[in-house]
C-alpha cells in the first residue's frame, strides 16, 4: 500500500514500505495534496482506517517507514490541512507510550479535535483544521466494518458530505477518500464483509458525484484502487457456471465480529477438550451454515427437488461431511493458537496467520455463493480507474499507477516535483 499510495499521491516510484520517500530514504516527494495546499485550496482525508495508516500518509507525510506511525501522526498536524476523517492514531503516543499525545499536538496546531457523531454532525462551514475520529476503533485504530457498525458510528459517506460542506470555497478543495477496510476483508477471505465496505464507499462516491453534479466544468471524480487484494474470485469449481451471491446475506457480520464472539468458547476450550457440536449453533447463527443429519437431509432433499423454496435455501447452506471435516481441522487448529502467526507453510497457505475457525467458515460461505480466492495478500490484477468530470476524456486507456497521480495533477495544474532532498 505504502509505495502503491505514493504513486497516486506524488507520481513516482518507491520501495515497499516507504511513505512519500524515494527508495534512498532521503528524497521526499512532493503530493498532489502538498501542492493543492499550497495554491491556497483547502484540503481533506478521510478513511475508514487509521489515519495514519500507509494510504492516507502518503498524501501527507514523509517517511522512511509505514511503521513509523507516531512521526506520521505529528506530520498529519504539520502538514495544516483542512479535514482529517476516520479511524485514528495507532500509536498516538508513541510505540512505548511515553511520548506527548499526537493528538494533543493536533490541537496546539490550532485542530478542533472531534470525537462523538453528535459534534461531528454540529460541524458547521467556515470551521477549519478539523480532526475527526470515529467513537468506536478497533485495535488498529479502524472504524467498525459498515456491517458491523452501530448507530454512534460514522458512515464514510457521512464523512465525506460532511468533508464537501467544511471545504467547498470559492478557490477550490482536494480530497482523497479511502474505503480501506475493503482491503482489511480482502485479505482476511471475507466476502460478505468486502462487498459490504465496497458498497458503504460507493455512498461516498455518491456524495462527490452529486457535488460534482452541481459543479460542472470545475470538478473532477476519481476512483481507483491501490491494489487488488485476495484474488477474489467470482466462480468456483464447486458451484460450475453458477453463483449464489444471496448466500452471503447469512453473513451476520465481519469476520472480525465473528472472531470476538467465538474468544469467549476459546476461553475455556483446548484442541482436547473442544468440540465442533459446541459452536455449531453460534456458527448457525452467524454464518447460517448448519449441520443436518442424515434422516433431515433426505427429507430436505426431497422437498427441495418438489420446489420448495424453504427446502431449497435451508439444503444452500447445509454443511457438507467435506465441509465438516475442514471445520473440525481448523477448531483444533484455532483452540492450539495457531492463528496468532502461521507456524509453518501449510497452515499458512490454509489460514493466512487469521483465526483459522473464522476463515473455514468465510471460505465454506463463499464457495458456496461461487467466490473463489488465492491470496491472503495483495496481487497484480489491473485496477479500474472510473473518472467522471472536468478532464476525464485524458484517463482512457491502460497505464501506470504513477499516471494516475500526473494526470490528476495536469488536471489541476501541477507539476511532479520533488519536495526535498
């Protein structure tokens, strides 16, 4: 993400892991942010991770690297930008905790700070220097997946109508929005969470291109991606021609929800003593995969082939003795501790360091739906890049992330150009 984010940020190449730098460490690249704020147009970052994560730094801050998360969050303050949205600081004091708070460093930086959606929604125009965390962030500093958020929490939508209303000005405004925690499920296998976060994105997408609507001539929308991730897959071997997206609707919530629910059996459970009958019912009731016995199955199955729909969804998603054997391996393989980190490659190639439970379930799920996946990381797929607006017509065609980045720019009137040396 971080050298993927600098390409689009500034129009250049750099190392993996590398924020804003050349692969010397010792270059700074100027963004496209960095130059639209000193034009005198105002400029805003929202992203449903932390702020400080590798995305959203790259179009403020500088570093050799994307762990550098206490140093970025001082340059987000430095940087005086105009709206900062989302998760929060990951290590806002420090990665020992005895460092001032980057938060209370954002505020002597002249930065309203904003903590509860009551405050945020009372954000009136003409304020400036915002800095907006949602109330609820998980241990990375994220917002909650849009399936598993609650009424307290903001939409990114809401974040970025409410990015819109503080920048619009006569001179102008830039803002990059990030639906990061598409990537978060990518990489986790988790469908119904990823489709879920897309579409929560494609209501902010919805937000700039209604402005853009009243702004024609003088506003241009881009959406891309960094990067694929996962593979994700739309056909499987197991479902042939076929897909069954409405089987995901199961899905109550995240993987990451599903992970909390299921501590509490870990607990008091080992791989000895735990049992796959256990949790079967908290699986039903999560995932609405459910086991049947053989007098059910056949009853199940002789209706289903009469048309009963009833029949026919409560047979979609009946677990398999394949299915079964997958989640007795990966109870005993999550009760040993083995997601913690993959201990060896065939656990890792099966699980990907995730709570091993969790992913045999998302994967049953999803083969089931027909989607497929091949990584637990990023790849190389082409991303799309959807323009609409002032200047779309220099976007067709196929070409390199760091076009993106210059494209944007000659829109704008910028130049790449280094920072520093």
């Amino acid at each position: 993400s971080a050298p993927a984010a600098t390409a689009l940020a500034s129009g250049y190449k750099t190392d993996n892991g590398v924020i804003g730098m050349d692969p010397s460490k010792r270059v700074r690249f100027k963004n496209i942010a960095e130059m639209a704020h000193e034009k005198g147009i105002k400029v805003g970052i929202v992203t449903s991770v932390s702020l400080d994560h590798a995305t959203p730094a790259s179009f403020y801050a500088h570093q050799p690297s994307r762990k550098d998360y206490y140093e970025i969050s001082r340059q987000l303050a430095d940087s005086g930008f105009d709206y900062f949205a989302g998760g929060g600081f990951v290590q806002p004091t420090g990665k020992k905790k005895d460092k001032p708070s980057s938060i209370e460093y954002a505020k002597s930086k002249g930065y309203l700070f904003v903590n509860s959606k009551r405050d945020f929604l009372n954000l009136k125009k003409g304020t400036s220097r915002v800095l907006v965390f949602n109330p609820d962030l998980d241990k990375d500093a994220a917002m909650p997946y849009a399936m598993d958020r609650n009424g307290g929490d903001m939409s990114l939508a809401e974040l970025t109508e409410k990015g819109i209303e503080l920048l619009d000005n006569p001179r102008g405004f830039f803002m990059m929005v990030e639906g990061g925690k598409i990537d978060w499920a990518c990489h986790a296998n988790d469908a119904a969470a990823s489709i879920r976060d897309t579409l929560a994105f494609d209501e902010a997408v919805r937000k700039a291109l209604a402005f853009a609507a009243k702004h024609p001539g003088e506003t241009l929308v881009v959406v891309t991606g960094d990067h694929e991730c996962g593979g994700m897959t739309l056909g499987f071997a197991g479902t042939r021609y076929d897909s069954f997206f409405e089987k995901l609707l199961a899905q109550k919530g995240s993987y990451q929800a599903f992970d909390a629910k299921f501590a509490a059996y870990k607990k008091g459970h080992t791989s000895a003593n735990g049992k796959l009958e256990d949790v079967l019912p908290l699986v039903e009731s999560f995932f609405g995969l459910k086991k049947l016995d053989g007098a059910r199955m056949k009853t199940v199955e002789k209706l289903a082939a009469l048309g009963d729909r009833t029949s026919r969804d409560e047979l979609a998603l009946a677990l398999s003795p394949r299915e079964l054997k997958a989640l007795e391996e990966a109870l005993k393989a999550s009760l040993a501790g083995e997601q913690v980190k993959a201990k060896d490659e065939n656990t890792y190639l099966i699980y990907g360091g995730y709570e091993p439970f969790t992913i045999a379930l998302t994967h049953i799920l999803n083969n089931k739906a027909g989607i497929g996946w091949t990584s637990y990381s990023h790849t190389g797929v082409p991303v799309p890049v959807f323009v609409a607006g002032q200047g779309q017509e220099i976007f067709n065609g196929y070409y390199d992330n760091t076009d993106v980045a210059r494209k944007m720019m000659a829109v704008m009137g910028f130049n790449p150009a280094f920072a520093s040396r």
